[in-house]
C-alpha cells in the first residue's frame, strides 16, 4: 500500500513543519522583533524651573505620539553639557534639541555634536559664536523677545493707570541678565513699552542680577531697592517669572504692601504657587508662552530631521498672552498645563 504510507509521510512532514512555525512564533513573543526606537535627547541647563519641566513634558508627549526615546539630561554647566552630548552618543542617540547653560558654548556643543553625528536643535537659548554673533545655521525655536517683553511693560502701565498711580510716587525696578540675549530683548522691550506709554525715563532702574534664580533676583532688587528712597509704589518686571518673583520677594521685605507693587513675569509656568495663593502679592500677573509647545514642537522636528531629513525651520518664534490670578486656571487648562 503505497499511497497511504506516503500520505502519512507527509502528514508527519506537514505536523512538522506546523510544530516548527508554532515554536519560532512562540520564540519571538508573539510576532516580528519590533525595530529598535530612534533615540533622541533634550538637554535643559535649569531642570529645576517648572519652565523646563513643562519644556521635557512636551517633548515626552511628542515621543510618546511618534514612537521614539526621550533622553532627559539637565546641564547646568559646560562641563556636564559636553558630557551629556558624548553620553547620548554612546547611547545612540542621533541628535539633541538643547537649552544651553551659556550661549558661548555654542561653537563647543556645534563641534561636540558634529564629531560624534548628532544633530541639533536649540530651543530658548540661542547659540553665539566667537563673533559675538547668533550662530544662525543652528535650527532655533524660542520666545518673540522684544514681543513679550513689550507686553509685560504694557501690562505693567494699564494696571498702574488702572491703580491711578502718579508717575511721581512711582518708579520701576526692572530685574535684568544683559549677557543672554533672550533676556535682554525682552527687558528692551519691557523698558520701551514703558516709555511709550509715558512713564518717565528717569524713574525706570535697571537691577542686574548675577544668577538667573530667586536668590538671583532678590539680591538684585533688593540692593536698588536700597539705594531708591522715598519711592511709594513700584512696577517689577524682568526676564522670566523667576525674575519678577525674587523683584516681589524683596518689595516685601522692604516694606511694601501688595497694594504698591506691581510684578509682571514672563513664562507664566513658574508663577501658579504665587498666583494661587490666597491673598494677592504683588505678583500681578506674567505674559505667558507655551513651554509644553516648544518642547514638543523641537522634539518632533529633530524626531522628523533625522527619520526623514526634513531640514527644521531655522528661527521659529512663540507668542505670549497675559494671565492672572482672574484667567490663569482656565487659560492653562486649555493649554494642558493645569
Ligand atoms: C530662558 C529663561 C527661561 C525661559 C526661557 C524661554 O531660557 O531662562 O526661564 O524664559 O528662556
């Protein structure tokens, strides 16, 4: 009987070859190793501002919607930056978006980056080359300075107009760091809003502060406030809410109520414990921008650079809108952050 035992020849070839399929399914948990993810870093110089951390949030989101790594490393300095940069590399990493802690490393990251082929995208901060000059083939995505500085000195002048203050009993302390530019065209722009609206020039006092933090900005305002006498009301501004929010802290400290102070910040993301507390400050109000944007929005063109190619914008700039303590939750629970 030849054909059955052929038959059965093949059925035993057939369970097999079925055994065999089964056992290579069951190997590889259930189907195809899935291609490895494309690993991407996001480097911030101040982890611990609430500014970087909606920034890294953003850039979470982006990775979580296009399926690649986030690797998050803060770099408050060179030294710990130019390591960051060599350890995403040994990572395979292939490219960075980076809030640098000093604009003057730009040429060091750009040469770093380059040496180990990662590509690089700046956010905030831009890099300046020896030249003195923006190092403008770097991609960029940060605030319109000038823009939002304009609308803190603006808002500054409404409410002081709002308050019938008298440009006489009034005098504006305005926290400044000139060596980063960002910080710089925005307390411009706060200063010449200010002028515009018609508040004297002379009563407008620069404060420089050494270190871009609330001890930073305290100490700064706190030595003008020193030196200015006989001054009634005070409008506070500076580059950041952190700026503004160490002006206020030292406004208290040397005597004046809420009621004679105005703070405006920028960010809007490092002011929510000061507007949420349960009587006003001096804090007035802070021109917000979105940082879980430009995190996700950086993360995902450096995501689309090095999957596709696709060259990023070179110079992307963001809004800003005034909140307060009367639409701060409403408008950042629209923006997701609340
Ligand atoms: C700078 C400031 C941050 C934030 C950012 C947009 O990096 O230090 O607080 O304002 O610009």
């Amino acid at each position: 009987m030849k054909f059955p035992r052929l038959f059965s020849a093949l059925l035993v070839v057939g369970a097999a070859l079925f055994l065999g399929a089964c056992s290579k399914q069951s190997a590889s948990a259930g189907g195809p190793a899935a291609p490895a993810k494309i690993k991407l870093g996001f480097l911030v110089k101040q982890p611990e501002e609430p500014w970087f951390q909606y920034e890294w949030k953003g850039a979470d989101k982006a990775a979580a919607q296009h399926g690649f790594e986030l690797i998050k490393i803060g770099v408050p300095d060179g030294e710990k930056t130019l390591a960051a940069i060599d350890s995403l590399a040994a990572n395979g990493a292939l490219g960075f978006v980076i809030c640098t802690p000093d604009v003057r490393l730009g040429p060091a990251i750009v040469a770093k980056a380059k040496a180990n082929n990662l590509k690089v995208i700046t956010v905030d901060d831009r890099f300046v080359g020896a030249d003195g000059k923006f190092i403008e083939s770097v991609p960029y995505l940060g605030m319109s300075a000038t823009k939002i500085g304009r609308m803190s000195g603006a808002t500054l002048a409404e409410e002081m107009k709002r308050r019938n203050w008298a440009a006489a009993d009034t005098a504006a302390c305005i926290v400044t760091f000139e060596e980063l530019d960002t910080a710089r065209e925005r307390t411009d722009g706060i200063i010449a809003a200010l002028k515009e609206a018609g508040f004297p020039a002379d009563r407008i006092f620069k404060a420089p502060q050494k270190t871009t933090d609330i001890p930073g900005s305290f100490d700064a305002a706190n030595a003008l406030l020193a030196q200015k006498t006989g001054i009634k009301n005070w409008l506070v501004a500076g580059m950041n809410d952190t700026a503004t929010l160490g002006a206020v802290r030292a406004t208290e400290g040397n005597g004046f109520k809420a009621a004679h102070v105005i703070g405006v910040g920028i960010n809007g993301t490092d002011c929510l414990d000061e507007l949420r507390k349960p009587a006003p400050t001096g804090f007035y109000g802070s021109i917000y921008a979105s940082a879980p944007y430009e995190g996700f929005r950086t993360a995902e063109l450096l995501y689309f650079w090095v999957k596709d190619g696709t060259q990023p914008p070179l110079d992307t700039r963001t809004d800003g809108q005034l909140i307060t303590r009367e639409n701060f939750e409403a408008l950042l629970k629209a923006e997701g952050i609340l």
